[in-house]
C-alpha cells in the first residue's frame, strides 16, 4: 500500500512539473502578440581606404579594431619617382623665378632708355632711327619678361600638381569608424586603387536578423524595434527596419532560433537610431524585438 502512495505521489510530482514547464514556456519563453523576437550580429556599412597613385607602403598606423576620426592618418606611401619629379619641379621654379627677375631688371632699364631716347628724339639730339631702336628693345625686354612670367606659372603648377600627388599618399580616414581589416603590410607594392583597411561607419550600424517565414509577413519597413546586448543588458538601443530580403534561405548556422522546425528565414535588418558613445561595435551579437502591431508594451526578448 505504501508502495502504491508512492507511486501515485511520484507521478503526481511529475504532472505537476510538467503543467509547471509548459506554463514557464508559455510565459517566459514567447512574447505577446504584436511582438517578433529574433538575433544576429551588429554590423556597419564600410569603405575600403585605397591609394590613389602606385607607391610601396611605407607604414600602417593602425590595427584592427581600432577607433579611428575623420581625417586621422591611417597610412603612408612613399614613391622615389614622385619624390624626384618634385625636386625637379622646385629646381624649375626656382631657375624661372630668377629668370624672371633678371627679365624684370632688363625691361625697367629698356623702358627708361625708350623715354630718354624719345625725349632726345623730341629735342632733335638723336636722329629717329637710333629712338626706334631703342623702342623695339623695350618691346622685346617686356616680351621676355612676360615669358618668364609665364615660366614661373607653369613651374609653379608642376609642383602643386606633383604635391598634391603626394599629399595623396597619405591615406587618412573618410569618417570616423573602427577598422575591421589591415589588408596590406609595410613594405608592400601597391598599384592604384590598391586598398590597405577597411572601416566600419560606427555611426551608421544595424543588426542583421532573420526572421521565420511564416512570421514575415507582419514585418513593414519602417518598423520600430529595440535591440538588446550582453554588454549592455540594462539598455535597450532604438532601431527601425531599414531593409527586408525578397527572397527566404535557409536558417544560417550561426543564428540560433527557438523553433528548429522552422527552415526558411528571410533577412532583415534592423538600422540603429544611434550609437551614443560608439559602445557598440560591428561583430557583437544581439537580441532583437520588433513590434509589428501599435500599443503593445515593450518587452525584452524571451530565448
């Protein structure tokens, strides 16, 4: 008989426990109506930091997963040729400069004797030959002091233009991000449009999710959604459904999912409002809410 009592207690233990899991299931484990959950990883659109003009690299400033400004030097390119062409180019300048002011010296000079020999010719002390003479040598000390000019112009803008040649083999941030990839090493050759990092816009973030087939049919661009981290498990940071994939895949390995019976998911992403302080950081993984239906209350998500 006592055998029996326990018996039943025991079954009846694990009913009890069995009511109790369901109810914690259906508790815990689902939000309410109006609400989708899912997760992913953060990531970010970014921009490939390339050489404009051929040079070996010469050095790389930064590393992977650093945090970079707008205009920061990430890199620098040396080139013998380029570094050569503009000794040249400042040798010309300088060598037209001092043309130019040789030029100038001989054509104030030629311009006083014009007058002098005209006021002579006007007085009747030299004969109208002599006074022309000295004219067309005026004329011709103004030419080349003209030539010169334009010397210096063209000099001038040979170094300018190879300057800013160089000036472009310092490779400097577009925007401010953190840098996910060093594609090349110090020492390296590089042809133009040859790319040496890469940088995520730590201002422009999103989580990519993937949201179950036969749910997707509630999910609208424009959409609110609140997106949640380990790191940061008090702060829930604002997003909106910037993009949602025409086609359905398979679930990816890497996302964990409550239903395994579901297969086909379809991506979406979800744009973050901002990202105060850059706390957050391409590659970090995060829970996702999506609120498809107005006035239903906010809730963390449930795994």
């Amino acid at each position: 008989m006592n055998k029996s009592k326990l018996v039943w207690a025991g079954l009846g233990l694990v009913l009890a426990g069995a009511v109790a899991y369901g109810v914690w299931q259906s508790r815990d484990r689902g939000l309410p109506e109006g609400l989708i959950q899912a997760n992913g990883r953060l990531e970010g659109d970014s921009v490939l930091v390339a050489a404009k003009y051929p040079g070996r690299l010469a050095e790389v400033r930064v590393r992977e997963g650093d945090v970079v400004s707008s205009g920061q030097l990430l890199a620098r390119l040396s080139s013998d040729e380029l570094t050569a062409r503009l000794a040249a180019a400042r040798a010309a300048l300088a060598a037209a400069q001092a043309q130019q002011q040789r030029a100038s010296a001989v054509a104030a000079q030629a311009d006083k004797d014009a007058a002098r020999f005209a006021d002579l010719l006007a007085r009747g002390s030299v004969d109208r030959m002599h006074a022309e003479q000295m004219q067309l040598a005026a004329i011709s000390a103004r030419s080349q002091r003209t030539q010169a000019a334009e010397q210096i112009h063209q000099a001038a803008a040979a170094v300018a233009e190879t300057s800013a040649v160089l000036q472009e083999l310092q490779l400097k941030a577009p925007s401010g991000g953190m840098v996910s990839t060093r594609l090349r090493e110090p020492g390296e050759m590089l042809a133009a449009g040859g790319a040496v990092v890469e940088i995520v816009d730590l201002n422009r973030l999103y989580l990519k999710v993937y949201v179950p087939e036969n749910q997707i049919g509630k999910v609208r661009l424009g959409l609110p959604a609140q997106i949640y981290t380990d790191a940061f498990p008090q702060q829930a940071f604002a997003a909106t459904v910037s993009h949602i994939a025409a086609r359905a895949e398979f679930t990816p390995k890497e996302v964990q999912t409550p239903d395994e019976r579901v297969k086909l998911v379809y991506a979406v992403k979800l744009a973050l409002a901002n990202n105060p302080a850059w706390r957050l950081t391409p590659g970090l993984p995060a829970d996702a809410v999506i609120r498809w239906k107005d006035g239903v209350a906010w809730q963390a998500p449930r795994w």
